[in-house]
C-alpha cells in the first residue's frame, strides 16, 4: 500500500489531447503491435493491439491553468502514451505506476506559483514502491511543496503526478 496517489492525466485533458494535443497537432491513434506502452490515461502499460496515440502534454501548464500559477520557464511539454479512446482511467492498484526494480526515476517538486523547487532521482531498488513513497514523503515534508511530478530519469518522461493532500 502506498501512502501518495498517482493521479493520471485527467479525463477532461484526455478528451483534448485524443483531438489535439499540447503543441497543437492532431492526435494520430495506431494499433499498439507489441505493448508495453506507459499510458498515463489508466496509469498501466497497454496490451499488444490496443489502440493508444503518442500526444504531446504539458503537465504544469494545465495545473497552472487551474491555480491561477504562472510556471514561466519552467513550462514544458513532452511526449506520453494514452489510450486512443476513453478507457475509464485507473483500475486500481496497490502500488505506484510504472515502478519496477532497477528503474530509475526523478521526482521534481513545484510551489504554488509553477516554479521549481527541487528534484531528486531515485534508483528503484528492493521495495519500489517504498523508494518512491519515501521520496514523496521527503517532498511534502517542505510545505512549499504543491505537487510532484515523478518521471523517467533516462528519457525524462512524465509518468505521473501527486498533489498536496
């Protein structure tokens, strides 16, 4: 059991990006031949055959948009995976998405304003879901800390976010 949760993309963002995406190109669904894909809509990997759609996304600015935050530089968009049509989101898990020994991670930390206030990369060794809870633990411990965003450390893929409870 962890003690953060990882929210997905939301689903009134999701609707969006399966139009258009966060650079303002259109999204382009394909069947998925082999799976394994990290899809941020249900926070799973999807199934060989699935159809998905690579979308850019900007995690922070659609935050910002309702916080009333102004992220300034620290905007950015990247590339993530989603299902090509509504799939209901998260079917419930008992651990973190996409943690699995020997993946690396980083988890940078946002004040209330967007602006960045720190990371830390985390190597996913014995307990991962442990690994990253104490992270999150340590992040919220400064009470300048709004949210997280947990990301890939080799590509720097956002995976997912955890809010201030």
């Amino acid at each position: 059991m962890t003690a953060h949760t990882a929210l997905p993309i939301a689903p009134s963002a999701l609707a969006g990006l399966r139009s258009l995406d966060d650079a303002g190109r259109p999204c382009l669904p394909y069947e998925d031949p082999e799976g394994g894909a990290p899809l941020r809509c249900c926070l799973r990997r999807s199934a060989p055959g699935e159809r998905i759609a690579l979308v850019a996304y900007a995690p922070l600015r659609r935050w910002a948009a309702g916080t009333g935050a102004d992220p300034g530089a620290y905007d950015e968009q990247g590339p993530v995976f989603i299902h090509a049509a509504d799939c209901g989101g998260p079917a419930g898990s008992a651990g973190h998405p996409f943690a699995h020994p020997g993946a690396q991670r980083t988890a940078r930390r946002y004040d209330a304003a967007g602006r960045i206030l720190g990371g830390r990369v985390l190597t996913l060794a014995g307990d991962p879901d442990a690994v990253i809870d104490q992270a999150l633990t340590e992040a919220f411990a400064d009470p300048d800390t709004a949210l997280v965003h947990v990301r890939a450390a080799e590509f720097g893929c956002y995976l997912f976010e955890v809010r201030r409870a």
